[in-house]
C-alpha cells in the first residue's frame, strides 16, 4: 500500500522512522561520534526532498529515510573524510552570562556523574567496533538484547558477553569518582 508524504507529514514520518534510522546508522558507523551528524543531515536532507517536491508517493516511509541514511554514509566516508578530519575551532567570545541556578540542584554531583560517564565512554570508545554499537544500542537507545543482536547479525550470548565483559572491564580499569574501591 503506497501513501502520499508531504512537507506537512515531515514530523510524522520522523517520529514514525526515527528509531529504525537510528540504528541503521549506529550499526553502518565506524566512528560513532558521527551518528548524530548523519542523522541530523538524512532528516534535513529529507525535509529539502519534501519542500523541494511538494509531495512523494511511497511504499514505504522507513526504507526511503533509511535509503536517504545511507547515501549520507557514503559520502562522509569517501575519500574526502579524511580531509574532514579537524576540525575548526570557533572563539565564542568573552561575554559573560548570568545564569539563575535553582537552589535544590547540587551542582558538584552532577558534574562528579558527567564527568564520570564521559570518562567510561572515552574507554568505551577505544574498544573494538562491535562493543561501542553494542554499548551505544543498549545505553543510549534502550534497545534489549535480542533486538541488539538481530540488528547486528549477532547472537544473544554473544550480545551478553560484549555487554557483561565489557562491564566488568570497566570495574576494573576505569576509576570513577566516588567508587568504594577509588
């Protein structure tokens, strides 16, 4: 059954076809600090398609976006990213803000648990490919274990081995403010 997309639908179809992109992209990335950057431009690319043609007769909504992710992978992965590799620094000024910070927020524990979690994900991030889709799937988007290793062509134990090892490597490599053994 095909449907008639428009530019009026544009949030409709992201929110219908936002997880299956996501993952698609997750599993597709050898960097995973690119997902967001790839996904942010497969939606603006489709939002242009839609403006730019007033309408779209589709099969299948999913597969289009997801057809749109996967041009943008390949051209970021070209031959070209590699030049892209640094990147610009931009000089946001001396202005200074006031900021009203409520008084029930404790300020030290927050920053304590970003840093944290920055610091587990830096470690994270030096592990094969395969562990950082697997945490990234897990942690980020919430997906469980079967759904982890049907989108990777893997198997369950091995989803759980990743996972618990992984875990476990952390406990033992990674000194994390507040731990008991710190």
């Amino acid at each position: 059954m095909s449907a008639q997309i428009s530019l009026e639908n544009f949030e409709e179809i992201y929110k219908a076809t936002y997880n299956s992109t996501l993952k698609y992209i997750i599993c597709k990335c050898s960097n995973i600090e690119d997902v967001n950057d790839l996904l942010q431009e497969t939606y603006v690319e489709l939002y242009k398609i839609l403006k730019r043609k007033k309408y779209i007769i589709l099969q299948n909504q999913s597969n289009f976006v997801i057809g749109i992710a996967k041009k943008k992978i390949q051209r970021h992965y070209g031959l070209l990213y590699k030049l892209k590799a640094y990147s610009i620094s931009k000089n946001s000024g001396d202005d200074e803000y006031e900021l009203d910070i409520p008084s029930d927020i404790d300020i030290e524990v927050q920053a304590i648990a970003k840093l944290n979690a920055e610091m587990v994900w830096r470690y994270i991030k030096k592990k094969d490919i395969k562990v950082v889709r697997v945490f990234y799937l897990y942690y980020y988007s919430d997906l469980k274990i079967s759904e982890i290793s049907k989108e990777l062509g893997m198997s369950d134990s091995n989803v759980k081995n990743i996972l618990y090892r992984t875990i476990k490597d952390i406990r033992k490599n990674v000194k994390i403010e507040g731990d008991k053994n710190v």
